[in-house]
C-alpha cells in the first residue's frame, strides 16, 4: 500500500513537472512576443510526450536563457552529447576517431563536411583519399547524433559540420576533463574535393619541414602542430600504415605488434602511446625518449622550436589541454572555401536533392 502511494506521488510530481516546464516555456513565449517565436518542438506538442523528456530540456545548471527555458542550441548540443556518449561507452576508440574525422574534414577545404559525403555513380568524394582510405570512422555516429538532433530539436536545424565539432568537443571533454565552446553556424558543401585531401592533409610519413608548411597553410604555427599532434595521446595506428617503414619511426620496428608484411585491410592496431585510452602526456614524453610511433610524430624533436613545444607539454597537463583546446577552436572555424554551394543536409552522407544558392 505505502508502495503504491509513494508510487503514485512520484507520477503526480513527475507530471507536476511537466507541467511547470510547459508553463515555463509558454511563459517565455509570451514574454517574447515582439520577437518571432519557433514553434514548439513537435515532440512537445505530441500528447505522449514524457516527462523525462521535457526535463532533458529544462535541465537545471544547463545553458540557458533568462527565464530559465534552455535554449535551442542547448537542445542540439544533449541530442549529440547523448549520441557521442553512447558510441564511446561502447567502443572506447571511437573518441579518437571522432577527433580524428573532425581533423581530416576541416583540414580539407574548412569544416564543411566534405569529408562525410559518399561516393556515387557520378561524383567521387574524400573518403577514398590516401588519409582517409579504411581509416577514418565514426561515420555512423555523426549520422546518429544528426538524426537525434532533427528528432528532439526540430526547430533548430543544424548542419552536419556543426554535428562533426561538438562531437569532438565532446570526445575531448570526455577523455580530458577539459572543454571548450563550440559555436553553431557552420554550412555543409555540396561537394568535396579529393584532391584537396590528398595533399593538403599530413601523412605518416612527412618530415617536420612538410608538416609545419601544411599546418602553416591552414594558419597554424609550430606550437599549434605540436599541441594538434598530441591528439596522438589518444587512438592508434593501423598495422597496413606500419608495416610500411616510410610511416614509421624505425626504433620503432623492433617488437613492433604486427605481423609485417599485411594487407591494406589487415585489423591489427598498435597504440599511437602506450596509453590510447587516456588523455595524459604520455605521448610528448616519449617523444623526448625518441619513442614517437610514428616517423611524423618522431619529426617533433627535430626543431628546437616544436622540440620545446613537447618537453612544456610533457611538463604541465594544463599547458598541454589549454593550447590543444584553443587550437581545436581554431581548426574548427576553419572556412569552406570560397564559392562553394552551402546547405544544411539533411542526411550527412548525400547531398540535399534540392540544390540551394551558394551562401
Ligand atoms: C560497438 O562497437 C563495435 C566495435 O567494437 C561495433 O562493431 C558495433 O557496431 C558497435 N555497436 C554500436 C551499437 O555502436
Ligand atoms: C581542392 O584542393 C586543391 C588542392 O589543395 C585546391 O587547390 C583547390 O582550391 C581545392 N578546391 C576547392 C573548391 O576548395
Ligand atoms: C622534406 O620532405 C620534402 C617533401 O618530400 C622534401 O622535398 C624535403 O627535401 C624534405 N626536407 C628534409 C629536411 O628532409
Ligand atoms: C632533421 O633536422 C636536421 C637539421 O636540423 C636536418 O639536417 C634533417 O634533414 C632533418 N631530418 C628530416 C628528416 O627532416
Ligand atoms: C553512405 O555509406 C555508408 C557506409 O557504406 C552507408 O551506411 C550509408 O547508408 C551511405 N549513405 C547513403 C545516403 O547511401
């Protein structure tokens, strides 16, 4: 008996709830009236909509405006959030891919998520690049927490450029602790450019000469490389990369984790440190010790000036996360280049069928 009445307050108070968030949002509505006001997210017009749900919009502490109703964008970033989460929970790895997948589209022509469009009949686009080629992932995942957004934040459409950055955001918040803010407003292209990937991305095999006149290109200096490249303290390197001794560092070679030679598609992994799942200093450390995996990451030790970038990131945490996060930042504001069409897809890996003007 006491069961059922505690069961039944707990209903009362959840619909309370509800009701006091509905009442909070038409109250907010109201007292916007001169400005033009978004329709109601269909969910929270439907009759079945659940509490939980309109909790997950007002939750409190969250971004919101003055009268308390958390704002669209909020709504996109936890819809994505919720998707990232998920994937990493099951598979540890995907928070490097993800960060990764972010790198190779915005370092390609801007973030415009060239990257994420397939190739088809009559159009070929970046995931066939010699960067991208059975390595880039977490396709599926940006689609996921695109859809979840277009299903819980329907009157704020979001690109699927601005899916890829919160996404590895939220990775590196995940892994670090660490964050920093990611604004809305990037556009998809309608198109890509194979080309472009094929040589304006890094390879392993790059000496520092190459690497920090690509960089350069893109607006990064020294510094910058070195702090990007520590996303190397997260994920690894694939066997078929490795075997082949331009990519790797050749102290390297000896007890190398790989049965050597492997085809293109072989699954073995070595950790790019030999800590892949943690967000630490373990990578610039070795680096110091000439243990680098990588022949590019090796090239770090080669200029005093990115030499002394890693021993400062060896030596403070803090150092390291705040100049990786503000050069995140910049990489994800990297522009799409000029002239090219714009849209917001509305399916990440095909183009929207109605063409759009060039924004
Ligand atoms: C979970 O990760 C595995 C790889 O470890 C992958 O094959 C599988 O598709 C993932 N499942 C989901 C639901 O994402
Ligand atoms: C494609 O990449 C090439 C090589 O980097 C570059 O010259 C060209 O401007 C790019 N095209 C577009 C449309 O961005
Ligand atoms: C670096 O690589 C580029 C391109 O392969 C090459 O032209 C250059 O000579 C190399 N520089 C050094 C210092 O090895
Ligand atoms: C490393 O640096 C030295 C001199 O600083 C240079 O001679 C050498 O070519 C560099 N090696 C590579 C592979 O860039
Ligand atoms: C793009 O390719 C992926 C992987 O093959 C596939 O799952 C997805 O459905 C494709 N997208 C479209 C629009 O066909």
């Amino acid at each position: 008996m006491a069961s059922i009445v505690s069961r039944l307050s707990l209903a009362l108070s959840l619909i309370a709830l509800a009701l006091a968030g509905y009442s909070i949002y038409q109250h907010t509505q109201s007292a916007m009236e001169s400005q033009p006001i978004k329709a109601l997210p269909a969910w929270l017009q439907l009759p079945t909509f659940q509490s939980a749900n309109v909790l997950s919009y007002y939750p409190s502490g969250r971004k919101s405006s003055p009268a308390g109703m958390l704002s669209d964008e909020a709504c996109v970033f936890s819809a994505v959030k919720e998707v990232v989460d998920a994937a990493i929970d099951n598979e540890t790895r995907m928070g490097a891919s993800l960060i990764r997948l972010f790198f190779h589209d915005c370092f390609v022509d801007g973030c415009d998520a060239g990257l994420l469009l397939n190739d088809t009949a009559t159009f070929t686009g970046e995931q066939t690049a010699f960067g991208n080629l059975n390595s880039v992932r977490g396709f599926e995942v940006i689609e996921q927490a695109k859809q979840n957004a277009v299903a819980k934040c329907a009157d704020t459409p979001v690109s699927c450029a601005d899916i890829l950055s919160i996404a590895a955001r939220d990775s590196f918040e995940r892994f670090s602790g660490a964050t920093y803010t990611v604004t809305l407003g990037r556009l998809d292209a309608r198109t890509a450019n194979l080309t472009g990937a094929n040589t304006q991305l890094v390879g392993p095999s790059e000496n520092l000469t190459e690497q920090v006149r690509k960089f350069g290109i893109k607006g990064f200096n020294e510094r910058e490389l070195v702090a990007l490249l520590g996303s190397h303290t997260l994920g690894f390197a694939r066997c078929p990369v490795l075997c082949d001794n331009r990519n790797i560092n050749p102290v390297r070679v000896p007890g190398l984790q790989c049965n050597c030679p492997v085809t293109n598609t072989d699954p073995g992994l070595v950790g790019l440190d030999p800590t892949p799942d943690t967000f630490d200093q373990r990578y610039y450390s070795d680096l110091v010790s000439g243990q680098g995996l990588l022949f590019s990451d090796q090239q770090l030790m080669n200029s005093t000036t990115t030499s002394d970038a890693v021993t400062t990131y060896r030596d403070s945490i803090d150092t390291f996360l705040a100049d990786f996060a503000a050069a995140m930042v910049k990489m994800s504001n990297l522009p799409p280049s000029a002239g090219v069409e714009l849209e917001i897809r509305d399916v990440c890996s095909r183009v929207n069928d109605v063409s759009v003007a060039s924004v």
